[in-house]
C-alpha cells in the first residue's frame, strides 16, 4: 500500500522546500504523519486560495474535502471530489506542483488510511481544524473587511497555526513516548504548542497586512504593536517548548521557525506597521540556522521552570 513517504519526496520538495528540509530533520517516527499533514493541508489551502472559482465553489470543495478527509464520505462522493479537484481545480492553478499535489489527493487519501487509528484520528482532527478556519476566511471578509475583535484574531489563529503546534506534540506523544518529552509535561507542551503556532501566524498578519488590507482581509482591530508582543512572547514560547524536546532533531527542526520568528519581529519593530512587507536577509536565515544548531545541542532540564 502506499505509505505518506511513497506521497511526499519530490512533490513535497517542489510544493515547499523549506518545509522539505525541515522533515528530514524529523525522527523516522514522526516523519510520515506530519508530511502527510502538511500536504493534506496545503491541498485545502490550495483550494481555498484558487481564485479562478467563486466563493461558493471553494467552499463546497473544502466542505467535501473535510468530509472525505473523515472518512465519513461514499465511494461516489470521494470519486465525484476527486474529479472536481483534478478537472476544475488542479487545471486552474499556476503553480505546477500544487496542480500536481491536487491530482495526487486520492494518493494522499490512501496514505492516510495505511496509518493506525491514534495517528490517523491526529490527522483528521488538525485538518477538521484547519479546514474549518479556511471555510471562516472565505466567508467572513465576503461580508466585512475586518475581525470583529481579538478573540476572533484568537480563533483565527489558532485554527490554520496553533492546532498545528497541537498536532505535533499530540503526535509526538504517540509515536515517540517519553522520547518526545516527559509525559508529566504533557498539558504544558500542549498549550505551549499553541501559542507557538498561533505566535507563527501572528508574524505572518503583520508582516502582510497592507496586502491582506488590499484584498479586503483586516485580521486585527486592535494596537498592532500588542499583537507583536504577543508574537514575540510566544516565540520565547517556542522556543522553551523546543528546547524540552527529547532528540536533537527534534529541537532542531522545532526551533528554527521560532529564530527565524524573532528575527523577524526585530525587522518589523524597525519599520512602520502595515507599510510594506519586511524579508529576513538570506545571511541572517544561515546564523538562525547555526543558533538553532547550538541551541538544540543541549535539552532543557524537566526540573526547569
């Protein structure tokens, strides 16, 4: 049967070769699922962000997506999705590998089903999650251009970024054990996780705003310059949780996002919020990377606060 590595390799590397990269880092154990996660999750986001189809269109194929994900769908309902996504939506896509990565869904579907029920109930639970935040976006800004206040920047956040950090430590636990971190910090390393990824897509709202505002998508009706502190502390958040990790690897892939994250928010505490976009500098992404290297040689003690 095929397996979510037999899925991923190159059309992984094409869709996204940061993120590529980052998976090689990961143990054996946690590698699949979160390869087929991600690629699950970048097909609806695919979907979602096609705009030669309407509104209402993207949203049915998310809507049928989440279903089949489930497992909840027919035989026709699946094949009728998988010809939808080949025919209408993977022609009109520009990008060739995320085209390629539609065509490929049912492929994808078949990975998931070669998974046990802890890892493959993970999966479904972070798209059901994610798919539900996308299904938001679309809507809501058909209607209004702004969030209606913080706790809906919350939700919004943590449904396409925090359930990730979510997954990955619930997957972690269940394929790696103890080795992924002490079973007593469980609770924490969960809302740590979280934070992590809601901090991640706080970055990204900030650094695009004036371009999210052009298309009608204000994601904060508040002081921006709170919601770069709040980035900022669940960085340092990110990077505890890290830290804690049980493997080298482990670390390594888990706190680079979170270097970058920081060098990130320094660019943008340098420039005016929401007027123009800010970039790291290739040569700061490589010291990121050797601060991440030594960082991640050394685990923080459970005895730690």
């Amino acid at each position: 049967m095929t397996h979510a590595t037999d899925v991923t390799g190159e059309l992984l590397k094409a869709v996204s070769r940061s993120f590529y990269l980052t998976i090689r880092f990961l143990p054996e154990e946690m590698r699949p699922g979160v390869a087929l996660g991600y690629m699950l999750a970048r097909a609806t986001d695919s979907v979602a962000d096609n705009s030669s189809s309407s509104l209402d269109e993207r949203a049915e194929v998310l809507r049928r997506m989440a279903i089949v994900i489930n497992g909840a769908a027919t035989d026709e309902e699946k094949q009728d999705l998988l010809e939808i996504l080949r025919v209408k939506m993977a022609d009109s896509l520009h990008h060739k590998a995320e085209s390629t990565l539609l065509c490929e869904f049912g492929a994808c579907l078949r990975a998931l089903e070669t998974f046990d029920e802890a890892q493959k109930s993970h999966i479904r639970k972070v798209l059901d999650t994610i798919i539900r935040g996308q299904l938001w976006d679309l809507t809501a800004f058909a209607e209004r251009d702004t969030v209606q206040d913080d706790e809906e920047t919350r939700r919004y956040t943590y449904s396409v970024a925090g359930c990730v950090g979510e997954f990955w430590t619930d997957l972690g636990y269940t394929t790696m054990g103890a080795r992924f971190c002490d079973e007593s910090r469980r609770e924490v390393m969960t809302l740590a996780g979280v934070r992590y990824g809601q901090g991640l897509q706080l970055i990204n709202i900030l650094r695009d705003m004036e371009e999210d505002a052009a298309r009608g998508r204000r994601y904060l009706c508040s002081a921006p310059h709170k919601w770069l502190n709040r980035a900022e502390s669940y960085m340092n958040d990110g990077i505890d949780y890290s830290r804690r990790l049980g493997t080298f690897k482990l670390r390594f892939a888990s706190i680079l996002p979170a270097i970058i994250g920081k060098k990130t928010i320094q660019l943008l505490r340098s420039v005016p919020l929401g007027q123009g976009k800010v970039k790291i500098k290739r040569s700061a992404v490589y010291g990121g990377m050797i601060q991440a290297l030594w960082m991640s040689l050394f685990k923080r003690s459970t005895a730690d606060a």
